[in-house]
C-alpha cells in the first residue's frame, strides 16, 4: 500500500473528506467525532505510527478505522445459526481461465470450495461466483455457515477476510449502497462504513459480499436498470476483489446477447471472471446425517417409506426445508398419520404437506382448554384462511415480516370476521405468535418483534390461496390489489392455477376475467405480466370443447416450456424468449402475435400449429441464434409450424437451412465473454479444437480490423500470450447479429459502418 491509496481510504472514513489534512507525512482527520492524528512512515511497506505506536499500514485501518473484529462479533451474534447444519454436495464451473473446455466438476463439501474460490482474489480481476439452486435447497443456510465459520476463524486470527450476508429480499431493486449499508446498520449494528468505505474493504479483500436473493435479476424480463446496478459495482471494485451472488441462476447462463447486454455493457474496462457452484440436491445420506443431528432415531425407516411412495428424487427427501419439517411432524406425532396425509402425489404434494403440518398444530398446540371438552380452536380451513390474510398483507406492503401489532390486527379481522368471541380472539392473537409455519426475529431493545414465514415458500403458497379465493369469489378489487405489487412468485402462481382447477371452476371464465384486467393496462404493467402468468398455467393440460381465444396477453419468459396445450388461438400477443422444451402443442394458433425467441432444443410435439401475421425474432438451437427471417422461417417449419400467408395459404418449408460456418463459429466465440471481460488467446485454442487455425487466420483478424475485438496488456502467470476483450458493447453485436442475415460478412460490415 502507498501513500495515496492510505490517503484515498482513509477519507472514505472520515466525517467530512473535505477536512482531513495532510502535511509532511502528519495526517489530521476527525472520524465518528473522534480527532485522530497520525504519521506516516515508509520502512519498505507503510507504517502508520500512532500515539509512539507504529503500525503497518493495512492492519491500522482494518483495526483501529474499520473495527473489523468487532464486526466478526456482530456476524456471529446476528447471523442465524443452523445448528443441524448439513455440507452439501455441488456441481463447479469454475472460471474459464482455469477450465477453458468448460467442464462440470463434483464438489464433495460445497462450504470448503466456497471459502476456497473466494480467498483466491489474485489482484488482476474481479472474481464472481454465482451460488445456484431452487428455493429451499439451502443457499441462504450455506451462506450463513460460512459467514460464521469466517467470523470465528477471523477472530482465531486464522484468515484475514469476512463473508458478509446481504438479503435483498428477492425484490428488484436500483441503488446497491443503500441495500449494503442498512444490511450493516440493521441487520448487524454496525455503523462504521459509509459506501465508499464498504468498496474500499473490498477492494483490499477483507470483506466479500454475499448477496442472497437475486432470483428476479436474472430473468430475462427484468429491468435494465436492475442489472446495471450490479456493472455498476463490478466497476467500482476496479478488477479487484470478490463477490458471492446467490440466485436461482447464473446470468451467463442465458444464452441471449441481448439478455447479457444488460450486464455487460455496465462493466467497462475492468477484468471480471465469473465461475458457479450448483448446490445439489439432497441424497440418502444428507437426510440420514440431518436425522442424526436432529436426535431422529428412525430416519432411515422416515426415508425409506417415503421414498417406497414417492421416489427418492421427491421433494419431501431432497429439499432441504421440507426435510425440516418432515422430521419436525415426525418428532411430535405418530409418523403413520402423517405419511398417509401426504399421500402419493408425485408433483401437486404441497398442500398435502402443509395441511399434514397445520393438522399436527390443531392437535397438539392449537386447543381451547378453557372449557370441557377441551377443542380445536380452529379448524384447517381456518387456519388457511388467517395464513392467507398474514400472506396477502405482507404481499400488500412489500415486506418479508411484519411487526407486533400488524399480525394482532390480522389476527383480530379474521377473528371478527369469523365471529369469534373475545374469549377465542385472544387466544388466536397469542398461539398465531407460536406458529409451526412462522418464525419471529430476537427482539432488540424496545422494538417489537417481526413475525415471518419459516419460508418463502410457505409465504408464497399461501398468497396463492388468498389470491384463489380472490378469484372465485369474483373479486377484481382485491385480485386487482395483488396483482397490481410485483411479478408473483412462481410457487404462487403454481398454487393459484392447482386451486382454480380443483374448485371445477369454469376456466374460461378466470381467463376473461384476467383478460379483462388487462384491457385498462398498458404495454408494460404487472397486472399484464401477472395475467399472462397466470393464464398460461390454466391452459396448461386443459382439454376444452372449444377454441379459447387468448387475446393481448404478455407472457413471461419460458411460458410454454413443458406446457400442453390444445386449441388456443393466441391473438395480438407478446411471448418473452421461451424453450419449447417438453411442451406439446395441438391445434394451437398464433395470429399477430410477437414472439421475442422459440429455443428448439430438446424434445416437443406439435400438431396443427399454425403462424399467422406474427413476428419471431429469432430461433436459438444450442448455441447458435438465428436472427434471419428467411431462416427463422425454414428452421421453424422444419420443426413442424405451419405458416399462413395472407391468402391463408398453408406454407411448409424443408429445404435444410445453412447458416454461415464462420458467423456460428464468431458467435461461440463471443459467447466467451459471457464469463469472463478479458479471454486469452489459449482459451480460444482449446475451445476451437480443429478450427482454430481457421479462426486465428481468417476470422480474427477481421474481428480486429472492424473493431470488435481489441487486444489488451496480458496479466497473468506462465508465457506470455495475446489478451483480448470486446471492444463494442454486447448489444451491439445482437443487433448485428439481428441485421446479419446469417451471414459473417455482413456481420462485420455492420460496425465497419458504424465506425464511418
């Protein structure tokens, strides 16, 4: 460290930057109200000599400015502990520069690898890892393990780096600062850092972000602007640092330029690598080992009747917060009862699995003793209903928790509501406190307590039924109201369509009425997107007598993927990029409508697919994207749609289309910097296998003469060889790649052209 960055990070502490004054060495500078002066010494690294006290550099900030022991503290008495905890097991993509062939590698002990992909911050680029799974597999627990673990070992002086967990909350969102420094604040009482402060920490390696909840950033329907923000912060970190991201899915694994546009062209000359840790699910032994911690002594004879019912790949076994709760019921109540309450539903199993979990409640918790004969307070039906009315409100006010005195007056409408007399009132008001499916946070001070779902996915199965009986009752307001707040969850959804079908209410009917809704929208709403959400699962297996007419309707990314669907004619409306993976279309039209992408990998059926009047703008097979109209057309037809021209005259094409050899092999090669800024040459060598002397000889140098590519300094260990990154911003090769028509010369003339 030199002179000047000390200075730099020092001001970042400072109340007023401004003020701080530095002569001769001597540094005066007023932090937290406090007057600290100090001198700097250069003994071949910087010192820092402090009341006689001489001090390297580094360690005076960390300690004496940053207070990161005490901040170890913090993490350790505000950071949940899971004291079952279970090492799963994963699946690595590890950066490219490490596995240029892009290989998947088994990874035993998950935790171990995190800790180790993190401290290997090598100072010449910014190293993201994506932590991947579903919901309840257990990113956020694993997250909080290593925290603590970094934490303990940090204060054992056995590393020299902190693990931060950051919730977002699953929320789009704009500004990171202010998510980081409440997460400091609130979260973990610890007010030292201002936002410069929190970058610089990273910068120097001694904090890594971990940011937990970034399921709607990576969808391909969300806003610019969310996903710049995370450019934005890769470039404040300057090629240096690390950074944990927990989502659902790694960003560079959609395969659209336009998508990866989003964040790419945010990060300007900085070098990012990015790798990914796939969380697996659990096994045998995971559950056996989580049975064991537990003090289960009949774990192996829980697995194996469930498995015996439904198959060891089910849910119930592999899914880390549903294993909880299996053993949670296991644990209080006769395991037969519960095993049958389950069921053998494969797939529609949850609500059998919430209702076997409320059921155990009515018996042994929730129970009037105040009059003989002792009796339920509430019944199943009523419970669904308070956890419903809990859920929509949360929903409502855009909160994962609610405090005290909200969960009292939910409490006390449904009680009125259900006419309840005070007696009972009161006693719902105190045992909803108490409940299997919510959790409250450790009271601080004199604030009340927050009340929240075990899980998200409780939460959002229970706003599913609020939002179902919403719907059946006919209420526009009130469906309006939750639809109108944010793109509803998937389990949401899934919960809403499964009880829309099971009431044998008149589908149709709930499809005009989310038609209805949307009349009054624009181009862009949530109502929009929510209704298309919706209706998508509704038509899903349904077997009408007549042609549902589907009209104006904006439909979410991956729509039809492994949905069957027969007779719908889909008119004047909007697709995201969806796959047609597993999906089964029979006497289906689409007429005027605008499709952003049809991903043709994998197995489907069609039959009597008609195409009329509609735009696709373009046909992803693999990894190779078709923008051209002309084959769009023949790969489409090939695949079984049926275009009509304006004479409704039923076109099909066979004739094989070929696309350009050199324009397939320039487009995997950009796909390159889907994980990492900067490529160096040898792992364009070990990606081409045979082509690449064709591409070194022919193709490249074209890349480089229209500026697309440009060659950077080599940073790196071993021989020195030729470095590159894209010198045009990634949408612009998608919109060359759109007005291409498939060919690489007029791919290259599009930005000679624009350089004119």
């Amino acid at each position: 460290m030199n002179n000047n960055e000390f200075k730099r990070i020092v001001a970042t502490f400072a109340d007023n930057p401004n003020d701080m004054e530095v002569s001769k060495g001597h540094v005066i500078v007023q932090i937290r109200d406090e007057i600290i002066e100090i001198e700097m010494k250069q003994r071949g690294t910087l010192y820092v000599v402090e009341d006689g006290d001489a001090y390297p550099a580094e360690k005076w900030i960390v300690n004496r400015l940053a207070r990161l022991p005490q901040l170890a503290d913090r993490l350790i008495d505000y950071t949940p502990e899971e004291k079952h905890f279970v090492v799963p097991k994963g699946c690595l993509l590890d950066q490219i520069e490490k596995n240029p062939e892009e290989k998947l590698v088994e990874v035993d002990d998950a935790a171990s690898y995190v800790k180790k992909n993190l401290d290997q911050s090598s100072g010449l680029l910014s190293n993201v890892l994506y932590l991947t799974s579903d919901a309840g597999e257990g990113k956020t627990t694993l997250i909080n393990q290593i925290a603590r673990e970094q934490a303990a070992a940090y204060k054992k002086k056995e590393t020299d780096w902190l693990l931060i967990p950051i919730s977002l909350g699953g929320r789009p969102f704009l500004r990171f600062d202010d998510i980081v420094i409440a997460s400091f604040v609130n979260t973990y009482r610890f007010q030292m850092f201002f936002w410069e402060t929190f970058i610089e920490m990273v910068k120097m390696g001694v904090l890594i972000p971990a940011f937990d909840g970034f399921e709607e950033m990576f969808v391909e329907s969300t806003t610019d602007e969310a996903i710049s923000s995370l450019g934005n912060l890769l470039n404040q970190f300057e090629s240096l640092g690390s950074m944990l991201i927990s989502a659902r899915t790694a960003y560079f694994d959609y395969k659209s330029f336009s998508s990866q546009a989003k964040l790419f062209d945010t990060i300007h000359s900085d070098s990012v690598s990015f790798s990914k840790l796939s969380l697996r699910r659990w096994g045998k032994s995971q559950f056996l080992q989580y049975s064991k911690k537990r003090g289960v002594a009949n774990g192996n004879k829980i697995y194996t009747e469930i498995a015996q019912k439904l198959g060891e790949d089910h849910p119930i076994l592999t899914r880390a917060v549903l294993v909880k709760r299996v053993l949670d019921v296991a644990e209080t109540v006769d395991y037969a009862d519960f095993s049958k309450k389950i069921g053998d539903a494969t797939y529609d199993y949850f609500p059998n699995f919430v209702d076997a979990i409320i059921e155990r409640e009515i018996r042994s918790k929730w129970i009037d003793r105040s009059g003989e004969p002792a009796k339920p307070l509430l019944n199943l039906d009523e419970h669904h209903k308070l956890l419903s009315m809990i859920a929509q409100e949360m929903w409502l006010i855009n909160t994962e928790s609610v405090k005290t005195e909200v969960l009292d007056l939910i409490t006390e409408l449904f009680s009125e509501f259900y006419r309840k007399d005070s007696r009972i009132a009161n006693q719902i008001k105190e045992r909803i406190k108490q409940h299997a499916l919510l959790i409250s946070s450790e009271r601080y001070k004199n604030f009340s307590l927050n009340f929240s779902f075990d899980h998200d996915e409780f939460r959002q199965f229970f706003l599913g039924k609020s939002l179902a009986e919403n719907m059946i009752n006919r209420d526009l307001a009130e469906v309006r109201s939750i639809l109108r707040i944010s793109s509803i969850p998937q389990q949401t959804a899934d919960t809403t369509a499964s009880l829309l079908k099971q009431k044998g209410d008149d589908i149709s009917h709930a499809i005009r009425m989310l038609q209805g809704l949307c009349i009054k929208e624009g181009s862009v709403s949530f109502i929009k997107e929510n209704c298309g959400i919706l209706t998508i699962r509704l038509l899903d297996g349904l077997n009408p007598d007549d042609t549902i007419l589907v009209e104006n309707m904006a439909f979410p990314p991956d729509a039809l993927q492994s949905r069957k669907i027969r007779q719908v004619n889909f008119k004047k409306s909007y697709f995201r990029a969806t796959n047609l993976h597993k999906s089964g279309l029979t006497d289906c039209n689409f007429t005027a409508c605008v499709i952003e992408r049809f991903t043709v990998d994998g197995e489907f059926s069609l039959s009597n697919v008609t195409v009329k009047d509609s735009t696709v703008a373009s046909v992803l097979i693999g990894e190779n994207e078709i923008f051209d109209p002309n084959g769009i057309h023949i790969t489409l037809a090939n695949k079984g749609f049926v275009f009509i021209d304006n004479e409704d005259k039923h076109i099909t094409r066979h004739e094989p289309y070929e696309p350009d050899p050199d324009l397939i092999l320039t487009e995997k090669m950009l796909r390159k910097f889907m994980r990492a800024t900067q490529i160096n040459e040898n792992i364009f060598r070990l990606s081409l296998s045979n082509d690449k002397k064709y591409f070194f000889n022919n193709i490249l140098p074209s890349l480089k003469d229209a500026g697309i590519l440009l060659k950077v300094p080599f940073r790196g260990k071993g021989k020195q060889q030729k470095r590159f990154k894209l010198r045009v911003p990634m949408n612009e090769v998608n919109a060359a790649l759109a007005s291409s028509e498939g060919r690489f010369d007029l791919f290259v003339r599009y930005f000679k052209s624009q350089r004119q």
